[in-house]
C-alpha cells in the first residue's frame, strides 16, 4: 500500500477527489495503519482517476501509431517515385548521349 501511495504521489495530480484522497492516505500512512474501508476509498479514487488517464494516454498512442503509419506510407511512396524519376533520368541520359556520339 505504501508503494502505491509513493508511486501515485510522484504524479502531478490535477484531480480534486484524487487529490485529496492522496493527501488523506498519506496522513492516515504516518499516523496509522489504514483500515480496510480507508484502502478502498482510496482505492477507487486512484481506479477512477487513473482509468481515465490510461484512456486518455492510449487515446493519444494510437493517434501517434496512425500518423507514423501515414509518414511511413508517405515515405515509401515518396522512395518509389524517387526511384522512377531517377530511371527516368538515366534512361533520358542514354538518350542525350547517343544523340551526341551520332552528332
């Protein structure tokens, strides 16, 4: 439990009821033990605020997981025409260069 309160105290909490069920445990943790009823307050206050905020972050994972995706696929057909225009260079190339040997 300790290791809970320590873990969930090292983030910056911006959550009212979070808040002050951290401040609230924390006071109970250098006084007491807490009772089991104080644990599952607390608990349910860092199950709902945390919930949340795993949501959130996986909301914003798969929007970054798309986008690297779509770089990715903007790079492989940025590589493909690359590869085109440069046979094209070559080929045209070629071309000038037997025009020259013939002249």
């Amino acid at each position: 439990m300790r290791r809970l309160v320590a873990e969930v105290g090292e983030f910056r909490l911006r959550d009212r009821t979070l808040t002050a069920a951290q401040k609230a445990i924390e006071s109970i943790l250098a006084e007491r033990e807490p009772t089991e009823a104080e644990i599952a307050a607390y608990k349910r206050a860092v199950g709902r605020y945390f919930r949340g905020f795993a949501r959130e972050a996986r909301q914003r994972l798969d929007e970054l997981d798309r986008r690297i995706a779509h770089v990715n696929q903007v790079q492989f057909n940025l590589q493909a025409e690359r590869g085109v225009a440069l046979r094209r260079v070559e080929k045209t190339q070629g071309v000038l260069s037997e025009v020259e040997e013939i002249a």
